[in-house]
C-alpha cells in the first residue's frame, strides 16, 4: 500500500513520502499563483481553481488567499463560497454539499497526530475526512476537526470549533461547538 493510500485510508503514514511531497508542491505552486492573481484576472483563476480542485462543482468563488494541502481530495458541490483566508488541510476527503457558505478565516482539519510522544516523534500522521451538508453556513474563524460531518442546512457561529458530529437544521456555536437551538428550514 502507498503512502497516499494510506493516508486516504485514515491509516498512519509518512507524510515525507516524495509521492505526497510532489502532490503538495505543485498544489502550493498552485496556490501562490492564485493567491498573487489580480482580481480583474477571472479566466487565470478559474483555470487555476479547476487545475487546484479538480472535484468542484460549477460556481465555485474563492476569495483568495485560499490554501489547502493538495486540493485533489476536496469534493466540492456547486454554488460553493469561501470568504477570504480559508484553509483546508486535506489528507483525508473532504467533502462539501451544494451552496455551502464558508466566512473568512475558516479551517478544516483532517490532518491528525498520534497522541502518543513516541509516535508523533516517528514522523507519521493520518487523518479523518470531513462532510459537510448542503446549505450549510459556516462563520468566519470556525475550525472543523478531523472526523466531522455537519448536517445540511446547519449554520455554524463564528469563532466556534466543531469537535463532533451536527445533524441538520441546527444553529451551533461556541469551543466546544454545540447545538444552540433547531433551525426551521421549512
């Protein structure tokens, strides 16, 4: 098994793998040209972002500066918006449903670390993929840890850290998120 495999799999791998340090270079030769692209430059960017993401679905607007660390493992819906400074740490799938609405400053993590000293001292990591739900609204500086999935139409408060799983229809805020109150998306 590659280590790309078993990274994508949640399994520990070796993130020095000239493999996945390939993979991240050119997604950050990428993005720096994104990033440093001029607004008036709407063709460059759009080439850029297909080249970037190649799962994302029509209508994708991203505020740059936009980073992720490979970009292949996004699966994007249409309609979907990130506000400017978004990150998405993508060694594991990321997923996100249609007209998904990120605020600035937003991070999803997959990437994960043994919590043993020892094996954080090998070098190997893993990660745990993230969904995300149709019509869901995501406040500036949320951070989405490994393993989360948000149920559609759920709205995320700013500045909240999302630890575990929300279902749909809810507005949840606060470190550690939690259900604030239902949401009627009737």
């Amino acid at each position: 098994m590659t280590e790309r495999e078993k990274m994508l799999a949640g399994e520990l791998y070796d993130a020095r793998d000239p493999e996945l340090q390939s993979m991240r270079r050119r997604a950050r030769l990428l993005i720096h040209e994104l990033n440093a692209s001029r607004d008036d430059a709407e063709a460059e960017r759009r080439r850029l972002l297909a080249e970037l993401l190649p799962h994302a679905g029509e209508g994708l607007w991203i505020e740059p500066p936009f980073f992720c660390d490979y970009g292949a493992h996004i699966r994007l819906g249409r309609g979907v918006f990130f506000n400017f400074d978004c990150v998405v740490l993508d060694v594991a799938p990321v997923t996100i449903g249609d007209h998904v609405l990120f605020g600035p400053a937003v991070q999803l993590y997959t990437a994960t670390h043994p919590l043993d000293a020892a094996a954080r001292r090998s070098g190997l990591e893993a990660g745990r993929p993230i969904a995300i739900g149709d019509d869901c609204w995501l406040g500036g500086g949320a951070v989405i840890n490994p393993g989360v999935s948000i149920g559609a139409r759920s709205v995320i408060g700013a500045g909240s850290v999302v630890t575990r799983d929300l279902p749909a229809d809810v507005f949840a805020a606060g470190n550690p998120c939690r259900v604030i109150r239902p949401i009627d998306n009737g």
